[in-house]
C-alpha cells in the first residue's frame, strides 16, 4: 500500500507513461479540454487543488525537465504561487494561446 507521495492511482498510471520526450501540461479547470488527450480531472472544489500544489507534489519524486507558465497563472496565482515554481521553469511568460496551442502536441494532461 503507497503511505506517501502521489495516491492517486489514475495519475500513478499517468506519469508512469511519461517519457522524456513526452509532455504533460498541468492546468486549472478553466482550461480548454482536449478529447485526443488523456485527461485527468482533480478538480474538488474551486482552486483545489491548485496548480503550484501539483507541480510540488510531483516534483517530490519526478524529474520535470522544464516547465513553461502562461503568464495569466503568474498573474492570478501571486508571487508565492510562482516561488513554487521558480527553480523549474525554463520559460516564463508564455501567453495561455501558446501553451493551448502546444497542448495539442500533448499527450496527457492533469486539470
């Protein structure tokens, strides 16, 4: 029985599938929804759980590459949402329209 780290066997599965080439875009539920991607819906209440608490949350036992925040998180998250983010992310400020464009590209998605 896992006690510790992620529990949740659906995104276990997930990111047991992603490789380096891959792409995983976290998002909250304002998000577009992709039907050709596997999707994976967290969503409790409003804002929980929140994007930063994701990430922090794989980022205790998974390698993340990089990670490009749309501008719009920076803007409605604040500076402590981003601090969480800080040490990772390779590219800053990318409007939500290209990350949405990407995701296209994308083959799993967590909201």
């Amino acid at each position: 029985m896992i006690r510790t780290g992620i529990l949740n066997p659906a995104v276990l599965f997930l990111l047991a599938r992603v490789r380096h080439t891959n792409s995983l875009v976290i998002a909250d539920r304002g998000f577009p929804a992709w039907p050709q991607i596997e999707t994976i819906d967290l969503s409790l209440v409003d804002d929980v759980p929140r994007v930063a608490r994701v990430v922090a949350a794989l980022r205790q036992n998974d390698i993340i590459g990089h990670i490009s925040a749309a501008e719009e998180f920076r803007e409605q998250n604040g500076p402590a949402a981003e601090a969480t983010l800080r040490n990772t992310i390779a590219r800053a400020g990318v409007g939500m329209e290209k990350i949405a464009a990407r995701t296209g590209k994308t083959e799993k998605c967590i909201l």
